[in-house]
C-alpha cells in the first residue's frame, strides 16, 4: 500500500517537474526571441513619465539587460525645471534594474538651444545624468550669456 502511494507520488512528482522544465525552456526561448518594435517607458516613484526608450528591435540577453537596435530615447523634463531631450543611438544596452542605458556606437542628442553627439555613453536614468566618454562634440544654436555674480 505505501509501496503503491509512493509510486502515485513519484509519478505526479515527475509529471510537475517535466510540465515545470517546458515551461521554463518556452520562457527561455521566448526571452531570445527578437521584439520588433520595442518601447519601455519609464517613470519616478510619483507616477510621472521620466524617459522613454524605443527601437525597431530589441532582444533580451537576461532578465535585466535589453539589446536594443535603432535606439530612440526620450528624456522628459523633471518637475523642478529643464525641456525634453531626444536621443538616439544605432545600437545600446538597457539594464532595467539598474535604469541605465548604455552604448558604444554614435549619440545624437536634441534639447532646446543645443545638439551633442559622442561615442561611448551612458544614461543613468535614476540620477538623471548623460555621460559621453569620447569623440564629444556640442553645438549651441542661440549665444550663450555668461552669468554675472551679483556685486556687494
């Protein structure tokens, strides 16, 4: 009799743990499959929309880190002050946990007054910081005035 439960039991068992290793291989496979038309919008603790990523393809390596194609971001201004930037980039790297873009291929980067480009760059969305390592260039489009310090 308990030879018998034991049998139902270890077949049940083995059952769960097969249909449980099909379901993790389909999400593993799933997870390598490209998306087309990928977009992840991003937002602070109060609900607001922070930045935005979008690209003609997309492919997740891990749980945590995105290959993007075709990367087109939008960085929406905080609620203290600043305008919307567009960024955009061949290829970058999305780390989802961390919030942090990153890429080695050219940026183009748009705001209100201004156009920079570079290569080897970062975006730390949590801080709010662009960083470009090399090639950098920046371009005014109106005159930039020089802040006085107020005289005593």
């Amino acid at each position: 009799m308990i030879r018998k439960i034991f049998m139902k039991f270890q077949t049940s068992l083995m059952f769960f743990l097969s249909s449980l290793s099909v379901a993790a291989s389909e999400s593993f496979l799933s997870l390598q499959a490209p998306i087309q038309k990928f977009f992840l919008p991003m937002f602070t603790t109060e609900g607001h929309k922070q930045w935005e990523v979008e690209g003609e393809e997309a492919t997740m390596n891990n749980l945590d880190r995105v290959a993007i194609r075709s990367m087109k971001m939008r960085i929406f201004p905080s609620k203290d002050a600043g305008d919307t930037w567009y960024v955009e980039s061949p290829s970058a790297y999305i780390f989802i946990k961390s919030a942090v873009v990153e890429g080695r291929e050219p940026l183009q980067v748009q705001g209100r007054g201004f156009r920079a480009s570079g290569c080897d760059w970062q975006w730390f969305g949590k801080k709010r910081h662009l960083r470009v390592h090399r090639n950098v260039e920046v371009r005014f489009d109106s005159q930039c005035e020089p802040q006085t310090s107020a005289q005593p």
